[in-house]
C-alpha cells in the first residue's frame, strides 16, 4: 500500500465504514471493560481516528477522558491518548494490545 493510499484509508478503512465501526466496539468493549472494574475510576472513550495498514489489523487512535459513573465528564488536569492495535479474528475485531500516554492539559 502506497503512503498515499494510507492517508485516504485512515478514516474509513480497508473495508469501508463497517470495519470502522468494529473496530470501535472492540474499543468501547475495552472501555466497558475498565471501567467495570473496582478501581472506582471511569473514562470516557473516542476513537479519533483508524489506520488499517493490513486488511486483517487496525491501529486507533483514542482520546480517553476522565468521567463520572453515568459518563459526565470531571475536570482533572490531564487526560490519556491511548493506541489500540486490534486484529480481525472469525467473529470481528480483537485488542491485541494498548499503548497509554497521560496528556497535560
């Protein structure tokens, strides 16, 4: 795939747009899964964009953002941008591993 064809499929994918939306409940799956868990924190979570370098794997990019239990967002003085690498598997789309950075504000 050629450097431009990158550029165009970054929004919408190899596949079109129903790849895009797999990938994003892959995400919110692991953004459910987070916040299920008793650490009492909560974020919400927006894909910001989508490379699929190879038809069969995703990279998303995410912009995690403290909020409350019912998803109200909090005023805190950093956020987290996070990269998800997910691979296609026989029933969709699967993390296959997450890289978190914490953002100032």
């Amino acid at each position: 795939m050629t450097s431009s064809a990158v550029q165009r499929e970054e929004f919408g994918g190899m596949d079109g747009d129903e790849d895009r939306a797999g990938v994003e409940r892959a995400v919110a799956g692991a953004r459910d899964a987070f916040n299920a868990s008793d650490n009492g924190q909560f974020a919400r979570y927006e894909v910001t964009g989508v490379w699929f370098p190879e038809p069969e794997l995703a990279f998303a990019h995410v912009a995690v953002d403290a909020a409350t239990a019912d998803g109200e967002p909090l005023e805190i003085d950093h956020s987290m941008r996070s990269v998800f690498v997910l691979g296609r598997t026989g029933v969709g789309w699967e993390v296959l591993a997450r890289e978190d950075r914490i953002v100032a504000k």
